[in-house]
C-alpha cells in the first residue's frame, strides 16, 4: 500500500470548523501517451503562434505552432476541433504534440508559459498552454506538459471559468524551489455564491487532489480524493475569499 506523504495528508483534512472529508482511497490515475506521429497527408486548415512567456516576458526565440487539422459542429452546434501543437526552442522545432478540444468557441485566443505557475523560469522543463475565448464566463482548456531530453509528456489537463471573482480553477503547488521539481501536487478550487440572502457571500469548494511524482523519468499522478466530490467546504465573503488569495 503506498503511503501518503504526511502534508498531502494535513492539506486534505485542514485545521478549520468546516465541512471536511478524508480521502477513502488514493486512485492512480492514467497518464495520456502522446501521439507524435504525422500522417504525411495530414492537412491544416490554420495556424496559430502561440508566444511562450517566462517572467511576464515573451521569448524571441521559443514559440508554439498550433495547427488546426480537423473541425465539426454537431447537431447542437457544439463545435469539437483537433490541434496538432509543434514545439520551437531557439527557433528550432523540437517535438509535437496532438489535443482534442470539446465546446470549442471560434475566437479563442492561445497563451503559454514555462513553469508551474506565472512566476516560471526558462530554466524549467515545464510549459503551461491554455486556450480560451477571452471573456468572462468561458472555460478555458489548459494543458501542463514536460519536455526535457527531447521527450515531451503531457502531465496533466484541466478546465477552468472565472467570471467576476466566482468560478473553478486548479492550483498547482510544489514544496521544491527548484524549477525543475521531481514532485508537486495540485487541488481544484471553486468559489461560487452560496444560497444566502447577502449576495456577497459565497462557498469555497476543495475537490480532485493529486499528487504527482517524477520515476524513471515519467510523471505518476495519485488522486487522494474522491473525483470530482468536494473534500472540504467553507462559507465566507467575496472579500475574504479573495484577501487570503
């Protein structure tokens, strides 16, 4: 049986008066294969440059091609598309990578980013890609990938929506101040307003916590709680929610 490690233990069960759930079971969860194979009669319809930033900056010589290769609308209009997204470093394209996208909305913009969150190195081997139409109340697809030693991984995927301080979006945190961790984990948050009366008022939501570790030079991922059911809940205001942010 493997052992949690004891912070990923005290982060789930917390110290607060609050609605809180212990895991029942630690879940392995699978990890996508990428498809790095291009058909030579693969066409593409558009491309998108996608810049890479690193400390608030946009490289001059790292970039992202994302080349739309397929399309469809189905009888709702829900639009599903295919990217096959090429990978430049000093301008040099390095490895590709194949995403499918559902509710797909036309005038969606692309950003990327080294690092595991927006105060990410050049020095890291992680790349951030999120797609989305840039308004308030659109969900967003987000993408974490690893490449290091010509091999690319993508770690992890997830969707978020924010409109006006309320939505759901993942935090990504490592106890490592190396920009290139063998560990980290990650919760999801949502923050929604709650059935009161003041309608400042609001409940935080922790839910999906994974930990991920670094063997063999792959990324393992371990869900420490129930998918997609909340693990701790908390009532507070929009202002409070947001000062402890």
């Amino acid at each position: 049986m493997k052992i949690v490690p004891l912070f990923l233990v005290l982060l789930l069960i917390g110290c607060q008066k609050t609605k809180s759930k212990t895991p029942e079971s630690v879940t392995e969860l699978p990890v996508i294969q990428e498809n790095t194979v291009i058909s030579p009669d693969e066409k593409i319809i558009k491309t998108d440059t996608i810049a890479l930033y690193t400390d608030g900056k946009e490289s001059a010589e790292d970039y992202i091609l994302a080349n739309l290769t397929e399309q469809k609308a189905d009888q709702d209009s829900i639009v599903t598309v295919k990217y096959r997204l090429d990978f430049y470093q000093n301008k040099v394209k390095t490895t590709s990578s194949k995403i499918t996208i559902e509710g797909f909305q036309k005038g969606s913009e692309w950003v990327a980013s080294y690092g595991l969150n927006s105060e990410g190195s050049a020095r890291s081997p992680f790349i951030q890609v999120s797609v989305g139409y840039p308004a308030c109340g659109y969900t967003h697809d987000n993408y974490l990938y690893y490449f290091k030693n010509s091999s690319l991984q993508l770690v992890h995927q997830w969707s978020t929506m924010t409109d006006s301080g309320w939505g759901s979006w993942v935090e990504i945190v490592s106890p490592e101040s190396s920009s290139d961790p063998k560990s980290f984990y990650c919760k999801t948050v949502a923050f929604e307003p709650s059935d009161d009366e003041n309608q400042d008022m609001g409940i935080v939501k922790y839910s999906d916590s994974i930990t991920f570790e670094l063997k063999n030079q792959q990324w393992k991922k371990l869900l420490l709680s129930a998918k997609d059911k909340p693990y701790f809940e908390k009532k507070m205001s929009f202002d409070e929610f947001h000062n402890q942010q």
